[in-house]
C-alpha cells in the first residue's frame, strides 16, 4: 500500500472505492469504506467479512479463475460506466503479482483512463502521446512491454528521437526532466512510463 498521504490525496475527492478481494483487509487497516468488494473472496479474512456486514458494503463473489481480482474489479467499474481509475496496492513483494499488473495495465488502458500509483511511482501506459508537468531532476523511466517504435520525447535529459526501445534489447531506465512538461509520443507499441516521485530506500 502506498503511504498514508497518497492515499489520503486519493480521498480527498471522495472517488468510488472497490477493493479487490484481499484488498479490502489492507483498506480496513487504512480505516477506508470501501463502496464494493469483488473477487473469488480468498483472501478477505473474516474479521473483514464482519464489518464488511455491518457497514453494508456491497460484497460480489466472482469465482472466475481465468481473470484475476484485479481485473474483476476494473471490469466491475467498467460497468458502471466509469472511465478513470487510480489502482493502488498494485506493485510489492511478489513481482510475478506485478508484471501481471503491467499486463492488466496494457489490456485496459483502452477502456480506461489508467494509472497505477505506489509510494515511488505513478505508472501508466503511453500508446500516443503524453504530456505532464515535472519538476527539473525528477526521475523519468520508460519501458516497453514488447517493442516501441517511433518514440520521440521532449524535456529530458537524454532525448529520443523517432527511436525504439524494446524488452530485453533496449529500455530507457533512470532519464531526468530538464524542463517542464515532458512531451512522449509513440507510433507503435505499449510504452511503460514510470515517473518517479520518490526514490525507494
């Protein structure tokens, strides 16, 4: 889970909170009320369950196992016709669970304004073009999730220019803001873009 300032930022707007399965023991802990739970209910402890009960929280059991909790969510939202989603408690200890998150980032950020946000990072995806405000230092790293082609960029230190990056071949970790907004376009292919808020240890 991401610090309790990001996620007290989060509140701030007041958005219409789904924890996916497990997530909502974390969110309980954090002391937020979810409006929805949705998942195969695995991983929800039964302390959870209870105040879940007690405070009327809408509780959907999935039991499909060929889309994760993650995706149950997303679709759930999808559904309800909501078009812009911050997903937090996506990165962490299992990286397996992470590159998953990367994927279900790739397969929805068509149908949703998406951003992936922990304590260091925030993470979208960039199949066009982007352009965001950052402060002159700030750590900005781009990873494609198969092969780029065509990415151009503006504001940072080390520019590109119509070039590729691919998995395993060539990736563009570590750059820096010189100038604000950045500006990345793309012509071909799912970029990951990583913009640094804070440096981990």
């Amino acid at each position: 889970m991401p610090s309790r300032k990001i996620l007290f930022e989060l509140l701030k707007e007041k958005p219409f909170i789904v924890c996916a399965d497990g997530g909502a023991n974390k969110a309980r802990a954090f002391g937020i009320v979810p409006h929805c739970i949705i998942g195969d209910l695995d991983s929800i402890t039964e302390k959870t369950c209870r105040a879940a009960k007690r405070q009327k929280i809408q509780t959907i059991y999935n039991p499909d196992q060929y889309s994760t909790d993650l995706e149950k969510a997303l679709d759930f939202v999808l559904k309800k016709r909501i078009r812009k989603a911050v997903v937090i408690g996506a990165t962490g200890k299992r990286p397996d669970h992470t590159m998953s998150n990367f994927s279900i980032l790739k397969k929805y950020h068509a149908k949703l304004n998406l951003m992936l946000k922990d304590s260091y990072c925030d993470i979208r995806i960039i199949s066009r073009k982007i352009s965001f405000e950052a402060r002159r230092g700030q750590i900005i790293s781009l990873s494609p999730l198969g092969k780029c082609s065509g990415i151009t960029t503006h504001g940072l230190k080390y520019p590109l220019h119509n070039e590729s990056l691919e998995l395993g071949v060539r990736e563009g970790e570590s750059n820096a803001a010189v100038s604000s907004p950045v500006e990345i376009s793309v012509k071909k292919g799912a970029l990951l873009l990583f913009v640094v808020r804070k440096r981990a240890g």
